[in-house]
C-alpha cells in the first residue's frame, strides 16, 4: 500500500492489521519525493505479522521512534 504524503504528529507509528498463514508486514517510510528516508527503509523494518489493534513498527537502529519525521511530508 501506498499513500499520498501526509504530516502526522507523534513519535510512533502504530498499526491495525491482521496477516494470515506465514504472512508478514514491514513499512518503510519515504519523503515526499518517494525516497526512503535513511534508518526506516523496507531492509531496517522488523516484520510483523499476527492479529493486531494498535501494534507498533519499529526498525533497526530506530526502534518505534519516529519523532523525528513528526511535521514532516511523508
């Protein structure tokens, strides 16, 4: 999935998902211009992958703290 570039507030970026069988989930973040934003690449993302409400990414080196991207186009 992508989406449009936004601006969000907060420091950690939490998802509602659900993987079936071996699936997996891993996010990266880009700039507006599309490309990855160093340390939240797709390569630094830790997968996930179950059933859940409000569960946090988080990637290599970064953990959950996206504060630093908050104001920014995404």
């Amino acid at each position: 999935m992508v989406t449009k570039p936004l601006i969000f507030s907060g420091d950690t970026l939490s998802l509602n998902f659900e993987t079936g069988g071996p699936g997996e989930l891993k996010v990266e973040i880009q700039d507006a211009d599309g490309t990855p934003i160093p340390g939240f690449a797709l390569a630094d993302c830790f997968p996930v992958f179950g059933d859940h409400i409000d569960f946090p990414v988080s990637w290599k080196g970064k953990g959950t703290d996206v504060l630093t991207l908050a104001g920014k186009p995404v």
